[in-house]
C-alpha cells in the first residue's frame, strides 16, 4: 500500500471503530463477557497503542535512526505482517505494561472517543511527511513483534483497530 492508502485506512478503520463504541448503550460499553475487556477498555486500549506511535512519528527523522536502526530487510506485505502478528497471540502473546487499560467509566467514552481520532489524524498528518522509501527505511520498536518498519507499525496499527472492533462485537453477541 501507498503512504496514502495507508493514512485512509488508518482514519477509516478508527472511524468505524470510534462509531461502533459511540453506538453503545451503556450496559454493553461496560460489559465484560468471562473477564475479557469491556468496551470502554478496548477504546483505552487503542489510545494507548496509537499515542507513542504518535508520539515517535514527530520526532526528528535521524531520532528513530539513532535509537532503533535502519531496516536490514524489506518490509512485510499487509497480510504477511498480520500472519506474524496472529502467531504471536497463538503463542500466549497479550498486552502487557502501559498498554493493559484500566476500567474505563462509561462518562469517559465520548471524550475518549474523540481523543482516539484526534490521535489518528495526528498520525496520517505525520505519516504524509515520510517518503515511500523511508516507510521501509525507519524501524520502530513494537512490544510484541519487535523491531518494525515504520510501514509494518502502520500496517499493524490498521489491522490492531479491526481485531479490537472484532473482539468487541463477539464479546456482545454471547
């Protein structure tokens, strides 16, 4: 994908996701179906993923370079990226650290909600000020899967958001 495919599947995915929490009543934005995630969490959750990357797309370009590397291999397609991400879960991968969320109150949706899409617009501005070679040239950290493109961390940020949505909407129909 373009650096432009991407920054509109990243605003659409988050979209569809802000829409379906903000659709909730409060009964199902708290529900918890066998002590998996509420609603409220799940939206906390994606805060939590999508603020450092955030955060380290509007650092200077060599910052990144000095810390983490430069990318020693092409990046992953979409599909690859999510078969390596889905075998890490198969393995007892979870989130851990800042990323776990706390109970989330359903008078913090609506803010939450938009503070999520803030976030994401934020992140397509950045993302149009890389070049197409510099998606694949910059490497990012991630928790789960270690070091990343700067496209794999895009990639996985667009899948991310679908699989919360997904766990949400099996969560509500058991």
């Amino acid at each position: 994908m373009t650096k432009q495919e991407i920054a509109n599947e990243l605003s659409k995915r988050h979209k569809i996701f802000t829409a379906h929490i903000q659709s909730l009543n409060e009964k199902d934005f708290m529900f918890s179906n066998n002590e998996k995630w509420t609603a409220g969490q799940q939206l906390d959750h994606i805060f939590r993923s999508v603020s450092p990357l955030v955060q380290a797309f509007m650092l200077p370009k060599f910052v990144p370079r000095l810390l983490f590397g430069k990318a020693n291999r092409p990046s992953k397609s979409y599909d690859e990226l999510v078969n390596k991400y889905k075998e890490k879960l198969s393995k007892g991968g979870v989130a851990t650290g800042q990323f776990v969320p706390p109970a989330i109150s359903y008078d913090k949706k609506e803010k939450l909600c938009k503070q999520v899409n803030s976030k994401v617009e934020k992140l397509c501005k950045q993302v149009n000020l890389f070049s197409e070679q510099q998606l694949d040239e910059y490497i990012l950290p991630h928790p789960l899967l270690g070091k990343l493109t700067v496209r794999e961390m895009l990639y996985f940020t667009m899948h991310h958001v679908n699989q919360h949505l997904e766990i949400m909407r099996r969560n509500l129909e058991k």
